[in-house]
C-alpha cells in the first residue's frame, strides 16, 4: 500500500517567506533516502540545500528551476512505498518508511545518497510544474499554468480565474491567456497608462528580477538608512607595524596553512577597541524603549558574493585567539564565496567589519547592518609618504604602509566621544601592535 508523503517548503531562516528553485538533485522515479539532499534553495539571505525527511520513491516536483516558491507550499511528494522500485520476485523485508524529523540546511547525507534507482517505465511517475497550490478563489476556480504563462498573463493584465483552460489536464496555455486580451484590455486603459516601449529601446536593456539575496540587502539597508540616525568618522593611520607583525605570523608553522591578510588584525584590533566602547556593541529595542548592551561579539564581515552582499558572522570573536580568528575568517570567506553561507551563520550579528580595500578604495561611508550599533571599513592598505617623528622630535618622511578606517555608527546608542573613541582605539592598536598587551 502506497503513502505518498508531501514535503512543503519549510521556513529555512529567521520568517522568511518564500524561496527560489536553484537546483533539483532528484527527478521523478528516483529512489531517496532520509537526509540525501533533494533540492537547492536561495532564500533572501543564502543558498540552502533541503535534504528529504522522507525514505521513499520520488512521484511528483511541484516547482521548476527558477520558480519562486512561497514558504509553507508543496515542494515534493515521496511515495514512501518503496516496493514499486524492486525487481519482481522474492525479497528481503523492507523496512517501515522512514521518516526524519525535519532538518533545514545541511543534514547528513544517507548511506545511499547519490545512489538512486528509477521505477519501472510502467509505473509513470508525473512531473508538477507550475501548479498553483493556493486555496480556489472566489470563483471557485483554481487556475493552473506554467511561470511563463503566469508572466505572460500579468504583463498583459489578464485574469487567469477569467481564463477557461484548454491544455492537457486543464492547465491553462499561452494561447488561451492571448485569447482573454481583447475582454480585459480596455479595462486596463486610462489616460495615465505608460506609452508602450518600442521593441528596438527593449533590446537596449536588460531587466534583471529583484529576488533573493539582493531583494533582502536592499530592503535591509533602506529600513537601516532610515531608521538608526548614522553618523562616520574618518582617519588616515600608519599601520607599518601591523604589516611587519604579519610578516611573522604568517611565517609560524601554525599558521602555514591559513592565508594571513591584514584584514586579520584590522577584526583584532577592532575587537580589542571594543571591549572599552561597549555602547559599540548593543541593539535598539524601540518596543521596548531599552538599549541592549551585548555581553558577547557576534563579528558580521561583508562579503561581496555573486548572489549579491551578505554579511556572515562569527560568533564569540571576542573569545577566539588569533589562530581561531584566522581559521574562522578562512572558512566564513570559502561558504561565503561557494554560496553556502546557512540562515544561521547570518543571523545574531552584533557589530560588522567591511573592507572596501580589496576593491582598491580608500574609504566609504558604510551603512549599518540592521540592528547593529557600528560597522567599521576597511580601505586599501598602501605605501605612502609619511612624516615620521624621532625619540629627539625630529623629523623626516619615510615611506610607510597607510590606510584609512571609516567608522559609522547609531547616535541614538552612542555619542560623538564614544563614537571617536572607538576609532582613535583601533587605530592606535593598528598603529602599534604592542598597545594590545595593555
């Protein structure tokens, strides 16, 4: 006896509500085992790979690659029935279907995965695509059609629950959608309708859909722009030493395997800054007119990705010691660029470190990460003429490494001297490493 058991898309991060089909790494037909990875999702904070919480015989994909598919949704359904899938004849007993609590994110793969099986030609699994999974609507009718259908249907102002399908299995076709035109256009006319494109201005453009990654940074940093009042302060500082004390950390054998950037002890230094502006450190809580005061440093650093900015965090930098700060970074840098930076990783933030230098820049003014009270960035590091004081108080210009640090911060949880103290600190730190052991 079968049991078809349908997986819906669950909420993968901290209330997200919908997510895009990046890529199935299972077809209908094809054997699954609990926790193999079925599907790769990007939700609007990272790509996620969803692994079956199901043991069993995949029937049906209720999305296509590129589908924007909201949370709470059909994602997949498995015949738990396996039976279908073995030879005829005597067999060993199968075992009850198993079932998984729900995992989100990155569950172990099964001993099987990456193995699958296909189900007799006579078994027929079925593909669902582009299915509406909505309740019917007022009409009591429940269009289905294809995304490009859908696409066609909006940019023409149509009505699929006005549409009468005539595709296979009542779905509703591009033809059917071309043929409601003539009784909704006029409708759709009013004198303020936009002049139509011309077909040759079209081909001059490209529209790129807001979704994802990018559709969530850009929300996140207009609600931070215009909610926390921010204020940067700037300074130029001689960070030689810092550079030579590189030098030879990256030459100590525990060190050998990791790549030692200054970045490295730009996030030292701003951590140990820190720990004298703990106004640096908190959140505003407007419900609850409280400031919040974090007894721990959850580090974000910005990263710059395909899908677009994120801002991963590593918890507990405050407590790490420079290996672990350094091994951390290395891996916080491979998720982020390969994609696979979790929900998880980026939630809990409480200040950011963003360098600007690797791009060749000197400066910005950096925006907030929602919630945070700071975020420093770095600028390139560079050799420059540099007037340079003797123990006598003489003078003479020396090439040196220089850089410059932009400090932005919230003014409703830190004042100009707290702000300014911050930067001054770290740059003195940078400036000379010896002031850490103070």
């Amino acid at each position: 006896m079968t049991s078809p058991q349908q997986f819906l898309l669950p909420d993968v991060g901290e209330g997200l509500t919908e997510a895009e089909i990046l890529a199935w790494s299972v077809q209908p037909g094809d054997v699954v085992e609990v926790n193999q990875i079925i599907v790769e999702v990007e939700t609007a904070k990272a790509a996620v790979e969803l692994p079956s919480p199901y043991a069993g015989v995949v029937s049906a994909l209720h999305a296509e690659v590129g589908e924007l598919l909201p949370v709470g949704r059909p994602l997949i359904t498995i015949d738990t029935d396996t039976s279908a899938g073995e030879p005829d004849g005597p067999v060993a007993q199968q075992p009850e279907p198993q079932q998984a609590e729900l995992l989100v994110g990155y569950g172990p793969q099964g001993a099987g995965a990456g193995r699958r099986r296909r189900r007799p030609a006579h078994a027929q699994p079925q593909r669902v695509v582009g299915v509406e999974a909505s309740a019917p609507d007022r009409r009591g009718v429940r269009p289905a059609a294809k995304p490009p259908v859908r696409k066609l249907a909006k940019d023409l102002g149509v009505d699929l629950t006005t549409v009468a399908p005539t595709g296979p299995g009542n779905t509703i076709t591009r033809e059917d959608v071309r043929r409601a035109v003539p009784e909704t256009q006029p409708a759709r006319v009013s004198e303020t309708q936009p002049v139509p494109v011309p077909e040759s201005a079209r081909t001059s453009e490209t529209r790129i859909p807001i979704r994802g990654v990018r559709k969530h940074t850009a929300a996140a940093m207009v609600a931070s722009a215009f909610t926390a009042p921010h204020v940067t302060e700037f300074i130029t500082v001689d960070v030689t030493a810092t550079m030579r004390l590189r030098e030879l950390v990256a030459g100590r054998r525990e060190f050998r395997d990791l790549r030692v950037t200054p970045l490295l002890f730009f996030a030292r230094a701003f951590l140990i800054a820190l720990a004298k502006t703990p106004e640096a450190n908190s959140s505003w809580d407007e419900e609850a007119q409280e400031i919040v005061l974090k007894h721990y440093v959850n580090l974000g650093v910005a990263a710059a990705t395909d899908r677009g900015l994120v801002v991963p965090n590593i918890k507990g930098a405050d407590r790490m010691s420079l290996l672990e700060l350094a091994q951390a970074l290395a891996d916080l840098t491979a998720t982020a660029r390969a994609g696979r930076t979790s929900p998880q990783d980026m939630s809990g933030g409480t200040v950011t470190l963003t360098n600007v230098g690797v791009f060749g820049v000197d400066t910005g003014t950096p925006i907030l990460n929602p919630g945070e009270a700071a975020i420093l960035a770095v600028g390139a590091v560079r050799r420059m003429p540099w007037v340079v004081q003797d123990g006598d108080g003489n003078e003479r210009i020396e090439p040196r490494w220089v850089t410059q640090l932009a400090l932005s911060f919230d003014h409703r949880l830190m004042d100009g001297r707290q702000g300014s103290e911050l930067l001054a600190n770290t740059a003195q730190i940078l400036h000379e490493p010896g002031l850490a052991l103070l």
